[in-house]
C-alpha cells in the first residue's frame, strides 16, 4: 500500500520506501485503508482469504479514487479484463523487477494526482 509522504516531494513512495505499508492479506489492507489514506495500492492476485480480485472490488467500493496494481504469475485475458472492468490500474506479471513496479506505482500516483487536480478545477468553475 502507498500513499504520498510529504518529505517525498510530490513522489509515491512504496515497497520499503517512507509511506508503504504491507499487509497480509486482502482483509488486513481494506482495516489499513480505513485507518490511513493511501494513493496506490498492489494486490497479489492470489491472497489468504479473499483474492485480490475481491480485495479490488472492495477497495474501489471504499475509496474509488485509489489505484490498485494487480500482480499475477498466471496471466489470462479473462483476469486482465476483469481487472479493469473493477477499476485496477494495472496488472503485472511476476516475477517483475522491482524498477518496473516502481515505475508502475509512480505513474499510478500521478495518475491519481491529476485526476484530483481536474476534479478541484471543475469545482472551482
């Protein structure tokens, strides 16, 4: 789970970065996402308890403005598009290199920025 830490200068931050946070399963990220914000989240398609493809729908029903990466070591057409049908930002095949997901948050998070930003401007018109 990211979320934008201030100190980070407007980047994502993640993994073992300031602001990323794991969990362990889909349950334990949606408690973590009702204590503290996050910008971005990455899912394991397969996790204890409820895939990631519920955790994905759940999340999106919480806060629909989160990006959520899949990542999955069976890939199929049939997962990539139901990932996007819930509202995923991304799916990644594992394994992937750690410069990749980082590059993926990175993008998901100015995703996310400027989505908010044409939001605030079309309140303020």
């Amino acid at each position: 789970m990211t979320r934008k830490d201030p100190d980070d200068h407007g980047q994502a931050s993640g993994g073992q970065r300031p602001g990323g946070h794991g969990c362990g399963s889909g349950k334990d990220a949606l408690e973590e996402l009702k204590a503290k914000p996050y910008d971005v989240i990455t899912l394991d398609i397969r996790m204890p308890g409820m895939s990631g493809l519920e955790a994905l729908a759940e999340i999106k029903k919480v806060n629909p403005g989160i990006e959520v990466i899949i990542l999955t070591g069976h890939a199929s057409v049939d997962t990539a598009v139901e990932i996007m049908k819930l509202g995923g930002y991304e799916y990644l095949l594992k394994p992937t290199s750690t410069e990749e997901l980082m590059n993926k948050i990175d993008s998901a998070y100015e995703r996310k920025l400027t989505r908010e930003q044409k939001t605030r401007k079309g309140e303020g018109s």
